[in-house]
C-alpha cells in the first residue's frame, strides 16, 4: 500500500513537472516578446533562440512521461536548464529591464538547481 502511494507520488511528480515544461515551452510563442526581454543581448538570433528553446521544452516535457524516452527527455531537461541559465543570470544583473523584485531574482538562480535535481530524478532506472 506504502508503495502503491510512493508510485502514484512519483507518478504526479513526473506529470506536474512535464506540465511545467509544456506551458514554459508553450509560453515562448504565446508571449515572445517576453521571453526575448530575458536573452542576454551577446547571444546571437535571440527569436530563434528563444522559439528554439520554446519546442525543446515542449518536446522535452512531452518526451518524460513516456516511459521509454523518460530517461533521455530528463537528460535534455537537465542541459536544457544549464542552456538556459545565463537569461537567469542576465535577469539578476538587470533588475531594471524586469518589473519584479531583484530578490525574487535572486531567488531564480538556485531553483534551477532544484529542477535540475528534479530532472535527474528521472534519469535513473
């Protein structure tokens, strides 16, 4: 029963946070101009960039609840995240470019690491 529980947990975990990439993917095309505000101007094709990014997180949030890809798609995350890092960092340096609180800001920085520990979840058997 104890296990039972545990499994749908895990279960909930891995669709909840599937979720989160689906909607952030779907995001990058219903707002874009959100998402190229957060490029760090020395990256090269922002838009593409940022569409890139976009069907990656779709794909890749897609690609975990699958039980055969769920392994490679938590792979894809994690280098997603460490991708994606540098717009955290260039939100920090900018507080001025964004309307929230340069804590909150702050406060981004290590929640990648959560999530990136939260994808590597799903990279063991």
């Amino acid at each position: 029963m104890v296990s039972d529980r545990r499994g749908a947990w895990k279960t909930a975990g891995k669709w909840a946070f599937a979720a989160l990439f689906v909607a952030g993917g779907v995001g990058h095309f219903a707002a874009t101009d959100v998402y190229l505000k957060i490029m760090p101007p020395y990256l090269p094709w922002p838009r593409a960039l940022v569409l890139l990014s976009g069907v990656a997180e779709v794909a890749l949030g897609l690609l975990l609840v699958v039980p055969a890809t769920t392994r490679p798609a938590a792979w894809g995350l994690i280098a997603l995240l460490v991708a994606v890092f540098p717009a955290n960092v260039f939100m920090f340096q900018r507080p001025d470019l964004f309307r929230l609180p340069p804590a909150l800001l702050l406060m981004r920085l290590p929640l990648q690491g959560l999530l990136i520990l939260w994808a590597y979840a799903y990279t063991r058997r």
